[in-house]
C-alpha cells in the first residue's frame, strides 16, 4: 500500500506537560527539547557572584521520541529544568533560514507590461514582500509574479554622477537617471590612504550602476568607492582605481533603494531572534544584546 501523502494541512502539534511526557513516545520533536538551569559565576571585574543561565539540548529538533528520550526528559523535569515540550506527527528537521545578506531580482507582470526589480533581502519571500510594497505603490494596473532569483552579489550604486559630484540640481539628476540605463559591471578596484598605501594588489567585484554609458560607470564606481570609504574613515584622505573587465547592459525597471528595504530586513531579524529566545538557544543576556544590535542596524 502506498504510502500516504502529507503536507504541513496533515500536522498536528500537541505541548505536553512533564506528566503528559509518556504521551510523546513515537512522536517528533516540533523545536528543539532543551534543559534550562543556573550557575553560579564570578564576576571577575566586581568578584560579584551572579547567577548565568545555561541550555542544553536533550532531544534534537525532528528526532522521534523513544523511550529513552522520555526517561531523560522526565528526569530534567523532576529536577526542574524541563516543564513542558511540543510534538508533532511529521518529523521536520530542517529549518529555513536567511541568508547573512543577499540581492534577489524580482520579475513581474503589471496589466501587460514586464517589470524587473532588484533590492536587497534576506531571501526569496521577504524579495516578494519587498516587490509586492513597491509596485502596489507605483503601478495602478493588477500584477503577478512571474520570477524570483537570488543574483550576483552586486554592489549597487544608488546615486549617479551628478549625486556624486554632490550636485543640487534636482531636475537635472532625474534627467540623468531616466536617460541612463542599468549596467551591469566586472571590474577590479582598490582604494588606499597614505597609511596603506598602494601595492598594486586588485579586488573583484561586481557593481550595479545606473548611466549612460561604460565611461561614466567607471568614474561613477571611482567616486562612489572614495565616497564609500571616506564615510567610514572620514579623516583619511582616500583615492582609488577602478579597472572595467565587463560591462553589460541589465533590463531592469527599478533598483529599490537600501531604505525601502531595511524595515523588512530589521523585521525578519527581529522575528528570527525572538523565535531563537523562545526556543531556549539564547539567553537572556545574548538575547538582549543581539536585540540591541539589530535596533541599531543601517536604515539608510
């Protein structure tokens, strides 16, 4: 007899408490099963005692509960570090996560016309989120998907020349950027102070900008790599030199600012971490302290 088709509609997920622990014999662990207690430390700088919380994990995510995994289980719960645990009828062991960083391109269909959209995320659903966003904003006509791909990992050139060359004329750099078309360039670069010096050595990288023609893509990566350094050592006096391998010419419609993606980026982190908390893989102190870093992270 063949075997029975199941999807995520098929699960069922019970949370049992230490009494009910028999109950998961045969059963899949839905999160990790993990034991909680505290330790006693000292502070080194105060020689302050303080109390540490520690985790470890009885029953891996997915694993089907036998009988040992209830005995241990039950033991952690009479000594109380383990109150209640969560099971499922699927074994599920893998877990998506996001990537550190990425750039995914966005292909859709607005009434009848094609539109391509490259943006920043962290993976393919949050791409479609951020698309989605944008072009309910942008187009009147209805839309579908009809693609979406982690790309190249770019580095997207946002301003053109004339914002480069920090010029004011608003009119102006929009005529710029509607006359301008997307290239996608090869190129070897390094940049250096007086510090470090020039020895010759080249990086490869792969940049997104937005021109009129290959020339000024090399002056618009020259200037945006001093810029690009002078924001984080604004001290140092910086130069560059950029050398162009490859240069093709990309259809895209829109590449969507760093800013109208940041809030879908700070939220998936958000959200990744408080399920990391609740699942007992941090503790309170590293939980509050990524927590910290995050709400501190680039908006712009």
């Amino acid at each position: 007899m063949a075997k029975k088709v199941q999807t995520r509609y098929d699960e069922v997920t019970e949370t049992l408490t230490a009494a009910e622990f028999p109950k998961a014999l045969g059963k899949f662990a839905k999160r990790p099963v993990r034991r909680s207690w505290y330790e006693d430390v000292i502070d080194t700088a105060t020689r302050k005692v303080e109390k540490v919380q520690r985790y470890e994990t009885v029953v891996a995510r997915g694993r089907m509960i036998d009988k040992d995994d209830i005995v241990r289980m039950q033991f952690h719960a009479q000594a109380g570090e383990l109150e209640s645990i969560e099971v499922t009828n699927q074994r599920r062991s893998s877990e998506e996560t996001g990537h550190y960083h990425m750039i995914a391109m966005v292909a859709a269909t607005v009434g009848s016309k094609p539109v391509k959209l490259i943006m920043h995320a962290l993976n393919i659903p949050m791409a479609l989120d951020i698309a989605r966003d944008f072009i309910e904003q942008t187009y009147d006509k209805n839309f579908t998907f009809t693609s979406a791909k982690v790309t190249t990992t770019y580095h997207i050139i946002e301003q053109t020349l004339l914002q480069l060359q920090d010029c004011k004329d608003e009119q102006a750099i929009a005529d710029e950027y509607e006359n301008g078309r997307f290239y996608e360039i090869s190129a070897r670069y390094a940049t250096w102070n007086e510090q470090e010096q020039d020895d010759n050595s080249l990086i490869e990288g792969v940049f997104l900008v937005r021109t009129s023609d290959v020339d000024i893509a090399k002056e618009v990566i020259w200037r945006w790599l001093i810029k690009w350094r002078e924001e984080k050592n604004p001290d140092d006096e910086w130069k560059a030199r950029v050398v162009i391998d490859e240069a093709k010419i990309c259809q895209f419609n829109k590449v969507l600012p760093y800013e109208f993606c940041a809030p879908y980026i700070k939220a998936f982190k958000l959200e990744q971490l408080e399920k990391r908390y609740k699942a007992q893989l941090l503790t309170f102190e590293e939980y509050e302290s990524e927590k910290e870093t995050i709400e501190k992270m680039r908006m712009k």
